[in-house]
C-alpha cells in the first residue's frame, strides 16, 4: 500500500513538476 501510495505521489508530482 505504501508502496503504492509512494509511486502515485511522485508521478504526479513529476507531471506537475515537469
């Protein structure tokens, strides 16, 4: 779940940072 959690936030973190 974490794991999970952690991929979701950075990609869309990388989409906005991007």
């Amino acid at each position: 779940e974490f794991h999970g959690r952690t991929m979701l936030v950075r990609g869309t973190i990388s989409k906005g940072e991007t």
